[in-house]
C-alpha cells in the first residue's frame, strides 16, 4: 500500500465521523483535525499543546 494510498484511507474512515459543531462555528474540516492530530501524536505530541505546536 503506498503513502498516498494509506493517507486516503485514513481520511476516508475519519469522514464516516459526525461533526456535532455548528457549520457557522467550522473552520477546518473534522476529518483534518482528526488526521493532523493523529500526526502529531506518531510524531510525539504528547499534549493539546504540543498538538498545536505541530
């Protein structure tokens, strides 16, 4: 499976999630926040801090 294959697959499993926000409120999609926080945790991020310091 190559990178961009897996990547894919890993967006789409995190869209099958209901975002429970209000579409006005929204500034990034759930599915990035979901996949960008995932990336900082394999990259160390041990903290909401250091999640957004990613």
């Amino acid at each position: 499976m190559t990178n961009k294959t897996t990547t894919s697959s890993i967006i789409k499993h995190f869209s099958a999630i209901v975002d429970p926000r209000m579409d006005r409120r929204k500034q990034h999609h759930l599915k990035d926040i979901f996949f960008i926080t995932l990336c900082a945790s394999i990259c160390g991020a041990d903290s909401w801090v250091a999640i957004e310091t990613f």
